[in-house]
C-alpha cells in the first residue's frame, strides 16, 4: 500500500512540473524574457521543478522512499495544483 502511494503521489508531481514548464515555456514563447518573471514565480517554480526531479529520482529507485519526503511532496502538490488552476481557468494570473 505504501509503495502505491509514493509511486502515485510522485507521478502526480511529474505530471504539475510538466504542466507548469509547459505553460511558463508558452508564455516565454510570447515576446518576454527569462528576466521579466518576478522572483516569487521564479522560486515557486524552482520548488515544483525541484519537487519533480525528486518526484523521478523516487521512481527510477535512486532515492529510497521515506514518510518526509511524501509529506514534502503532497505540500508541493496541493498549492501547485490551486496554481495551475488559476493559470488555466482564470485568465489574469500566469506563471511571470
């Protein structure tokens, strides 16, 4: 049971990052700069892409899976999740 839930709670987390770097890629795409993200964005988005590498790392097997790194992955998840609802489903906030 447990592995199932580490397995699934790091599949979520690869799946927000991929969705977050989809939309900050589309947005830079758009005429703006690397250098016009706020810094608040910025971090959050290093957080998340942070959270995905060690999302794949418990995956492949190189990291073993521990209850505070699930813990840490699920406080990822949950405001990455409200984000990308923002982004996708009101048009006034983006990832910059």
């Amino acid at each position: 049971m447990r592995d199932v839930v580490y397995k699934v709670t790091s599949c979520l987390s690869i799946i927000l990052t991929l969705f977050l770097m989809y939309d900050l890629i589309r947005e830079l795409r758009e005429d703006m700069s690397i250098f016009d993200i706020d810094f608040l964005p910025f971090l959050t988005t290093l957080i998340v892409v942070a959270n995905g590498v060690l999302a794949f790392l418990l995956l492949i097997g190189k990291i073993k899976p521990q209850k505070h790194l699930l813990i840490l992955q699920i406080l990822v998840i949950i405001p990455t999740c409200l984000l990308l609802y923002q982004i996708f489903f009101n048009s006034t906030v983006s990832c910059t």
